[in-house]
C-alpha cells in the first residue's frame, strides 16, 4: 500500500512472520458454559504519527516498548473514530499511521490453563491494521469493515507476570487497489502550498472516518473448538429444514450433538451428525416486520462438541427458518411477494463518527419502525455484525453490502483490485452467511460500469459470491445507463439509483414522472429483472422553508419524494419491488462547496430529529405494510389523522 510521503511499508511489512492468525472460521464471540468474553472497550493511548512520511513508529519500534515511552499519547475511546475526538483539525483530516496501545490483565485461569485458547479480536478497524502483542507481531488485515482476529495463548503464557501489552497500528490512506478505492495527490507547487502537502482524494459522498471503529476483545475456546457453522434453511408444507454443516478445530475425533430449540427451549430437532438436516413440525417461519403477526422468530441450534479428552465446547447459535427466491418480477421471501419500503443508513453520528454505539443503534431501530421501514441496505460496507442481530430479532430486512464504492477509474478494475475484492466478499459472506434478515448480496456502489473491464471484473466478483452462497441473489447498485452498463446482464435484481429534479434538471420538479417512468421501462425493458429503486431523495436543510418549493427546503425534499411515490404506485403492480429512501438520517461528508456541514439527504437530522418528509414516509409506508403485509393485530395504523392532516396541510 502507498504510503504518503514514504515507502511502501506495509510491502514490507508483509514479508514479516505472522503469528497464528485465525483465517477459518468467523463465529461472533459469545460466551457460554465453555468459553468467555472479555470486553476491552474504553480508553487506550493513542499517537497519530505526524512525521512527514508517517514512518516514525515503524522506524523507532513503538511496538517494542510501551507507547507512553516513546513519546506524547493523548486519550482515544475505543470504539470510535479518532476525526471528531479532539480539537486538533489536523487529526480530523489526519491521513496516514495512528497508533493504539493498551495493557490488559488477562485472567490467571485462562493463563494458567494450557487447554484454552485465548483470541484477540477486532471488530473492525479503517482501513489496514497491524497488531502486535509485548511486542510480537501477531496479525494484519486489510479492509476497514470486517473483524479479524488472532490466538495469542502461547505468547501472554511465555511470561505470566507480564500484563498483556496490545499494540494496534491504523492506517486509512486509500489507493486505487483498496475498497473503497481513493488516491493520493501530493501538491508540488510551493507558491501555494507548503513542503510535503498533500490531499487524499475519495470517489464517495461520506467522510472518510479512522480508528478502531467496533470493540476489542478477548475471548477464550478449549483447544478442540466449533470453528465455523453453516445453515441453510428451507421449508415443506407445514416442516422447517434446517440443513447444518459444523467444522471443528484441534481434535482427530469429535463428538457432537446438535439442538435445535425454540423460544421456549425446548428441543425440536437434534443430531449426532457433524452435516445433516434437521426437520422441525409444525414450524414458526422468519418473517419480515409487518409482514407477519410474529415477525424475526427465532430458534436456537445448540452445538456440544467433545473431544478424546472428554473436553467439550458449546456454542448457541440464532436460526431463523425463511427462503428468499427472485422472480422476474418479484421478490419473494417464503413464497410471498415481499416489497422493501425502507431506508439507506450510515454508521455515522456526532464525536463518535463511526464507531459502535448501543443507544444510537436502538433509536435508529426505534425510529426505522416508527416510520414503517422494513428494509435497509447498508451502504456503502457492511455494518456491525451487532446490527444484523438486531435485524434478525426485530425481522428488518438488509441488503448487505461490501465496500466497493467509487469505483470509478479504469485502474481499479485491474486483478490486483479483483483479487482483493473478492477477499473481501469471502470475509463478508463467511460473517453474515447465517444471518437470516440477510436476503442479498450488493458487491458494489454504482461503480463506473459502462467501462470495458467492468463486464469481465462483475462477471467474476459475482459467479464468486454465489458460489460462495448460492440461496441469496446477488446485486450491485447502479447509477450508469442501461445500455452501456456491462455488469447487469449478471445480477439477480436490478437496483437503480437516481436524483431527478435534483443531480439532473435541478428545481424542475416536473421532469420528475416522465423521467422515472423512462428510467423502469428502458431497465425493465432491456433485462426483465425486478427493479428497486435502490436510492432517491434531495437535500433538505432543516428549519428551511419555501413556497413554492425551492431546493434545499424541506418543502421541496417532500416534494421530490411525493412524485417519485406517484411513480412507484404505478410500477410496483408490475415489476418494482421495492423503494429505499437516500437517507435515514443526514451525514458527515467531506467540506465541499455542494456540501453545507455533511448531506442533508436525511429524513432525520444528524441527531435524529425529524424532517417533514420522515411524516410523509411514515404515513407512506404503514399504508404499504396495510396493502403488502400482514399487520399484527396489536398494531393499529400508527400515522394517525392528525399526524397526516398536520403533514399534508404543512407541505403540500
């Protein structure tokens, strides 16, 4: 990777040993009666390396010794992005090496015992990492959006008295090869710009946030472990099939049981198999939110491993029992036509950027079924597996997507960036595969697909997933048009994004229908595919007002939603099977002079407040789930006649 104002260490970086990092399975850490959790969330010492390569720590060995030591540290929250923390502009825009270090007691017992496992995790860090532990380097990985991890027993076991020193080393410069792709432009001129300058350019509309963005933490498994599980779920009249594959680590010989519970827990299903396919009477389906009276239910596969030694290791994992299949004019999920009126999010908000945030997290859920949404698709990269969780119980539907946003120069269709693409695509589907509010793949974000590459790269990037996965379709969202786009012919759903009246013909509101109505017929046309309207919206400076609407008031943001909601009426009683407003809430971007502090595409405001137009969606999508869906009988429709006088009154 290309580093600014330096060699290409992380070149050479690459040559150094790695110390048994896990690369198999990817199970989220949980604690049970054979395994535990240790959280190392809170403050670590921090130093951003400011030296005019960024090269100093690597240099001078930082790792080798305590960070402290080696020169000035200031406090870092972990998890969270390092840009807004302090009042320092230049660690906001900082691009380039910051270094994390904290020293951990490790429980004795965990020490003591050479039969456990002990595993640093990382929920993700943006964008490459290194990690030592006292000093030994133990892992690296590139991409700023999945975990990674590694079993340091052996090395904290090597001196028992020394507390367990974690050094972690971040670096968010990106190149045309990472994903998402940027470049790094260096500033010759000294009339106008002092020695050394330089800019990281992007190719996305969001701020390109750093740091440690989702817990730390240790865990512990026996020797012989659950490394991975699969499942794979189907149903047959009134019989669930959950079809399971468990691999196991460090024993020759194995014995399992596996259990499938209910809510209740009591036993459905079990096995003595290590692969086979549990058969569940009477089965209680996963369902979407208000497309069912009892919506993301959930069962339990339980999995008891022992090994020659008679040690055992158990792992509980979260099953919902649902199909998703692709017609080529609607989307089913058991069966049923399912439409996405939903929403498209950031893992973004105020001081913290993009790291985990429990009560962030449960308003945004709070807020996203207050509106009626039962859908998001996770643009522009995958968000915390903590989030899917939350999908699956609350049965909100994901479309879940990688980071490959920009891709807009022809060089970031070379092999170099195929090959990490298509890492990344292994990491994705190896985390969420089991995720049940998961029914599709987006390998991409309207990426510059009318170049000649692009046939060739998507071709390849998505016969991989599905051979990765072949039960969810596979997707990518586009903005190009429909004749020159090469990767469509691949997909399984075709997702458009446009901005009519706004991007395009900006305050004419009536090129609105006779532009979105061409945009489905020419798609729809060409491919007869299903169609998700998979971005639409405007800017809506919160507070402003004109009338007649003008742009940037939230007069005008209704608007532009009314119209295209006119449209999707008339299509989706044909081959529209959803709609994905751009965006629940506005969002940090880069300054730029089409920027006012972020994007005020939101429904709600960065604080999540609502706009008029989150009124008008509410009222929008609880009348959709009345039409599409089930209502569960405790729900009465929630946008009352006031709330819908109040809103059409004010707006219209």
């Amino acid at each position: 990777m290309f580093l600014p104002g330096g060699p290409g260490v992380l070149g050479a970086l690459c040559l150094c040993a790695v110390f048994n990092t896990v690369d198999s399975g990817m199970l989220f850490p949980q604690e049970s009666s054979s395994r535990e959790v240790k959280e190392l969330n809170g403050l670590w010492d921090f130093r951003a390396d400011k030296s005019p390569n960024r090269n100093q720590g690597f240099e001078r060995a930082w790792y080798k010794s305590r960070l402290a030591e080696t020169g000035p540290v200031i406090d870092m929250p972990v998890p969270a992005s390092y840009n807004d923390i302090t009042q320092d502009p230049s660690l906001r825009d900082f691009t380039g090496w910051v270094w994390y270090e904290r020293e951990v007691v490790v429980p004795a017992r965990w020490v003591a015992d050479e039969g456990t496992r002990v595993v640093l995790r990382v929920g993700s860090a943006h964008y490459y990492s290194i990690v030592w532990v006292n000093g030994v380097k133990v892992t690296e990985h590139e991409g700023g959006h999945l975990p990674f991890e590694a079993e340091i027993g052996s090395l904290i076991r090597k001196d028992p008295t020394t507390p367990c020193r974690i050094t972690i080393a971040v670096n968010n410069t990106l190149t045309l090869k990472t994903l998402p792709p940027g470049t790094i432009q260096y500033m010759s001129d000294r009339t106008k710009y002092p020695d050394g300058f330089f800019v990281q350019n992007i190719y996305f509309d969001f701020f390109n946030y750093a740091g440690i963005h989702r817990p730390v933490l240790l865990y512990t498994t026996p020797k012989a472990y659950v490394d991975d599980i699969t499942v794979v779920t189907d149903f047959l009249d009134n019989t669930g099939l959950v079809k399971y594959t468990v691999s196991v680590q460090g024993a020759t010989t194995a014995t399992l049981k596996v259990t499938l519970m209910d809510k209740d827990r009591h036993c459905v299903a079990s096995s003595s198999d290590q692969s086979g396919v549990l058969k569940v009477v009477d089965v209680k389906l996963w369902w979407p939110y208000l497309m069912h009276e009892n919506p993301g239910y959930l069962y339990s596969l339980e999995v008891r491993q022992s090994d020659e030694r008679s040690t055992q290791d158990v792992y509980t994992l979260p099953v919902g029992i649902r199909t998703v299949n692709v017609t080529s004019t609607q989307f089913l999920i058991n069966n049923k036509p399912f439409y996405f009126h939903g929403v498209n999010k950031h893992e973004d908000s105020d001081i913290r950027g993009k790291g985990l945030d429990w009560p962030l997290i449960v308003k945004d859920f709070n807020l996203m079924k207050w509106l009626g949404a039962n859908s998001f698709r996770t643009s522009h990269y995958p968000y915390a597996e903590e989030i899917l969780q939350m999908c699956d119980r609350h049965g909100i539907v994901v479309i879940d997507e990688c980071p490959g946003v920009g891709i807009k120069d022809i060089r970031s269709f070379g092999n170099a960036s195929l090959t990490h693409h298509l890492a990344v695509m292994d990491e994705l589907v190896r985390r969420d595969k089991n995720h049940p509010s998961v029914v599709m793949w987006s390998v991409a974000n309207e990426p510059a697909a009318e170049m000649p590459p692009a046939e060739y790269y998507f071709k390849t990037l998505i016969k991989h997933t599905k051979g990765l996965d072949p039960t969810r379709p596979v997707t990518y969202i586009t903005d190009s048009n429909y004749a020159r786009d090469k990767g469509a012919p691949y997909v399984d759903v075709i997702c458009v994004n446009s901005y009519f009246s706004w991007y395009h013909d900006p305050g004419h509101l009536e090129v609105i229908p006779i532009q979105l109505n061409t945009q489905f017929e020419n798609w729809y046309g060409k491919y007869h595919k299903p169609i998700i309207q998979s971005e639409y919206g405007a800017d809506a400076v919160p507070g402003l007002h004109s009338d007649p609407p003008m742009m940037f008031t939230e007069e005008y943001q209704n608007v532009v939603l009314q119209k295209y909601h006119d449209v999707f009426d008339q299509k989706r009683k044909q081959y529209v099977i959803g709609e994905l407003i751009w965006n629940f809430a506005d969002f940090m971007t880069a300054q730029g002079i089409t920027r006012v502090v972020g994007n005020k595409k939101g429904v709600f405001t960065r604080q999540r407040q609502p706009k008029a137009a989150a009124f008008i969606l509410k009222e929008r999508y609880w009348r959709l789930a009345n039409e599409t869906g089930i209502l569960p009988p405790w729900t009465k429709y929630p946008c009352s006649q006031r709330t819908f006088t109040y809103a059409h009154t004010l707006f219209l």
